[in-house]
C-alpha cells in the first residue's frame, strides 16, 4: 500500500479523433473565446478535452479561490469574478454559481437544499456530499463561450479543476459516456476521494483518486490516508473525513480502527450509531474518549477497537415499509411510530426498508429531516428508495447494503435482496453461507434481516422473494436455525413457514394491504433476545 499522495484516474479511453476534428472527421480552428462555439464542429467531448485550446490562460475566481486555481495552474492569470468580461473561464464557489443562477437550467450545475447543503446535478439525477466537481462549456445569451468551474464545496471546485489540469497535460483521459451534451452545452460531474482536509489539494499525505461520473458513484467505505497514515476500518464504514477528525458510521457493534504507517498522530474518531450502554474501548494509544447519545468520540494516537459488552436479554424494536403512499412527505404515522420507538429502551433498532416513495433527493430531504434516533438504527434496503438517485444517497447515509455484526449470543445478518429481480446475488450467497457457519462456530443464533420475505401469508398474493431464491433461503434458515426479520408486505405476521419462524413488519406508515383482523395495522415489534437463541416476539399497535 503506498503511503504517499497519488492520483488515480478511473476512466475509459475514448478514440473519437485528435483536438477539435468534427464529426465529420473535419479539423476546425474556428471556435474562438469570445465568438462562442460552434458546437457542430466538435464531436461529444471534444469541446472539454480542447478547453485549453479554446480559451487563453485567464481564470476568474471567487474570493478565496485564487490560489486553488494557482496550485493547479501556477502560469495562470487569475483575476476576480468581479472582473468577468462575460466570456472566459469562472472558477466559482458553491454559494457564487448558485446565487449567481448562471448554470440555472444547464444539464450539469450546483443546487442547493436542506439538510444537505449544496448538491450537484447531472442530467436528472442529483449526488449528495462534499467532493464533486462539476465543469460546464456553453454559449451565453450574449453568445459568448463560457466555461464555469465549481463543485458542491471547496473540495468539489479543487477536483474539477485537477480534472482540467489532467486533461491539459494528457495524464486525465476523458471519459465519453461521462460527458453530458445538449445542444450547446458540455460538462461533465466529477467525484474525488481521499482529500481528507477538504482544502481542494491533492496533499503528499493523502491519497486521491478522481472519478468522472455517469450514474452510479464509487464509495470508498473502509480506508483512508489521513495525514499519512492508513486507517483502515471494519465494523462500520467512513462516511466523511475532515482533516484530524474521522466520522464513521457503525455498522453494529464491533468497530475497529487499523493504523499502517503509524506516524503517532493524535487522530479523532466519531463513531456515531452505536449504543455506548453495549460497548466498551480497547487500545493502547487512547488518549481519550467520550460515551453519549448514539455516539462514541475516541482521541487516539493508533489502533482501537469498539467492542460489545457481555450482555444478554435485550430488547430490539423493529419496523419498516415508512415510505409515504405518494409524494415526498413522510406519512404522519411514522413519526408516532418513530417517537414511541424512541420511547422504548432496547439495544438498536432495525428498519426493514423501504423509507422513501421512490427515491427522489426531494423525498431523501424530507426522511433525513426526520431522521432523529436516540438508538442506532440498522437498516435493510427496501426496493423503493434502491432505485435511481436513490442508490447513491443510500449508500452517502447508510453505507454497504450487506453487512452483519454480533450481539448477545446472536448474529444480525442484513442483506440487499431488492436490486435482482429479488434474487441474490452467487457473492451473496456464498457471504451468508459464511456468516451462519461463523454464528455456529460461535454458538450465536442467526437472524437474517431483509426486505422481501421469503413467503407471503396472505392467500391472493405473493409479495417475495424469487420463488427459487425463497426455497434456498429457507433451507438454509432450517438448516442454521435462524429466526427472519422482513418487510415489503404492509401487514403484521409473525410465524413458522417449513420450520422457519419469521416476523414480518411492514406496517411503518405505508398504505396497509390487509384487515387490521389480518395484520392491517401500523405498528412496530418488539423482539426479546433471550438466552440461548430464544427469541420473544411481541407487536405493538399504533393508532394514527
């Protein structure tokens, strides 16, 4: 692993022609700064990869962006937005090039909306978090060519303009099928990982690496360079780093904390959605650490590790299928069910899915405004908000799909059973089939935890997995004796289906399918993990 700052450029080549040949295989020298662009004499993305050709060295900067643009092209000019002439290269903040509205309408811009700050936007679909980059080639009204450079932070303007740098001295090969062109108009959203202080600069003790984005973003979940060092975490995933403060997201209740290259440096961990009541620390280098709300804060010069307490007898509360019947508001009933949760004492809660209509960054907004928890929540991924923008905001919240972790003599097995048709994946399987030998080995009852069930109990319908995956799943769970916990149908049910004891609680909030006499009710369950595997299931109804 190299303990230096390197670029890694994750693109494919494309072969269309050499620098301004049209689409006719025409050389062109015409399209001029100022005169704006003949886009017709540039075939799809040659306009972004010719930028340098097509305007001179002058770059226009928000206040505090000048020496980004300096760091990236030292033998620049840069002058201040101020003194735009209207044609030419912008370099503007997030708040600039949205106050501004210059992009308003362009297929490719910076937006903003709460809670998440500012978001890009790229041809329909929206991307959440600090480190894209976005760049935009068109004419203006004046019919002027114009080229803005921005991103969703500092960060996000540090990589766009990385990217420009790349592309000038050949080290970037331009991604084709990433390049968004309308008429006149061409851009492009990039996402850069690893810059750790989120100052916008590929530092030597950092590792970055770019990525030019068409739907789906990569996520970088367990490993980062920070200050130099390797840190590498199981048990829960990165969600964000900010110079010396690593924010992780627990994925159940051992989280560990590995250092290669250790330089010693003080580093500080906030590992939310844990229950400090369930854990306690070990390390060496712990210089200190603090225990409250659904956070652990540790200060640590290295290795650490987050581990469960012996406990046994808990409580866990469980519900899911929240997302409204329509629209992008979270149905009133949801947060009866969310208070009284939180109302409860128990270990964690799990959520069985579907926690948005349909996705949208809109309704994302809504469910994270209401996203207000004084337990962790582990969540199972619903097939309505694994769809569209949808895939990438789940996994900036929420992390990897697939995951387990132990408590208390069990074994909490959570699995994406949506994306497929609902069918497992072969990598799927073969992990599950892992994770139940490791429960035996250990003496811990699996509890398998998805978002379709592997039978439907009511007589007209099968709301399911895949028929075959469902007898294979089932199989297994005899076959380990692990207990289920799904969603997807909006009933209550609880039962034994060929030896299988399961719970279905899809009664969140979403439009019930069943007579309250037939599970038709809203509710939440509560599951008392007892000892050895024994597992009380009791449900709890909620009026609306």
């Amino acid at each position: 692993m190299k303990k230096f700052a390197v670029l890694l450029i994750m693109a494919v080549v494309f072969t269309a022609g050499c620098i301004g040949e049209s689409s006719t295989g025409t050389t062109t020298t015409t399209s001029t700064q100022g005169n704006g662009l003949n886009f017709r004499d540039y075939a799809p993305g040659k306009v972004l990869s010719a930028w340098h050709e097509i305007f001179n060295g002058t770059f226009y900067a928000s206040d505090g962006y000048e020496d980004l643009v300096k760091h990236y092209f030292p033998d620049a000019e840069v002058r201040a937005a101020s003194e735009y002439p209207g044609t030419g290269i912008l370099v503007l903040s997030p708040k600039d090039v949205y106050s501004k509205k210059i992009l308003f309408g362009k297929p490719v811009q910076v937006q903003k909306l709460e809670p998440f700050g500012y978001i890009a936007y790229r041809n329909g679909m929206h991307y959440v978090g600090p480190w894209h980059g976005i760049v935009a080639i068109f004419n203006s009204k004046e019919e002027n060519a114009v080229m803005v450079v921005s991103g969703t932070s500092r960060a996000g303007v540090g990589a766009a303009l990385n990217f420009l740098s790349g592309i000038k001295s050949g080290k970037v090969q331009l991604d084709r099928t990433a390049v968004v062109r309308s008429g006149n108009f061409e851009g492009i959203l990039v996402k850069e990982i690893g810059d750790t202080n989120l100052d916008g600069i590929a530092g030597e003790d950092e590792f970055v690496t770019l990525h030019q984005i068409i739907f789906d973003e990569p996520f970088q979940y367990y490993w980062r360079v920070v200050k130099g060092e390797n840190i590498t975490v199981s048990g829960g995933f990165i969600r964000l780093v900010n110079d010396t403060k690593v924010y992780i997201r627990a994925l159940g209740f051992n989280v560990s904390v590995k250092v290669e290259n250790n330089k010693g440096v003080t580093l500080t961990y906030v590992i939310d959605n844990i229950n400090p009541n369930y854990v306690e620390l070990v390390g060496d280098h712990i210089e200190s650490s603090d225990f409250g709300g659904t956070e652990v804060v540790v200060v640590s010069r290295g290795e650490f590790s987050v581990v469960p307490k012996n406990v046994s007898g808990y409580k866990v509360l469980a519900f899911g299928d929240h997302r409204p019947g329509s629209g992008d508001e979270q149905p009133e009933i949801f947060f009866k069910i969310r208070d009284a949760i939180n109302g409860e004492d128990g270990a964690f809660v799990i959520d069985s899915g579907d926690l948005v209509y349909s996705g949208t960054i809109y309704q994302w907004a809504e469910l994270m405004k209401a996203w207000k928890w004084n337990k962790p929540v582990f969540v199972a991924v619903g097939n309505h908000e694994y769809n569209g923008e949808g895939v990438n905001i789940y996994h900036y919240f929420f992390g990897p799909t697939d995951y387990a972790f132990s408590l208390g003599g069990y074994r909490f097995i959570f699995a994406n059973n949506v994306m497929n048709g609902y069918r497992l994946k072969d990598e799927q399987w073969e992990w599950i089939e892992k994770e139940l030998e490791l429960a035996k080995e250990r003496g811990e009852r699996p509890v398998i935890v998805m978002h379709a069930p592997p039978y439907d109990p009511r007589p007209s319908d099968e709301h399911t997995l895949d028929p075959s995956d469902a007898k294979r799943l089932l199989g297994l769970m005899r076959e380990y004796k692990a207990f289920g916990i799904f969603g997807h149908i909006h009933i209550y049910w609880y039962g034994t289906y060929e030896d299988v004891p399961f719970v279905i609680t899809g009664g969140g909030g979403a439009p019930l399918y069943a007579k309250p006499e037939e599970g038709g009710f809203y509710h939440y369950v509560r599951l008392f993990m007892g000892d050895g595997g024994s597992i009380k299931v009791e449900p709890v109804k909620v009026s609306p």
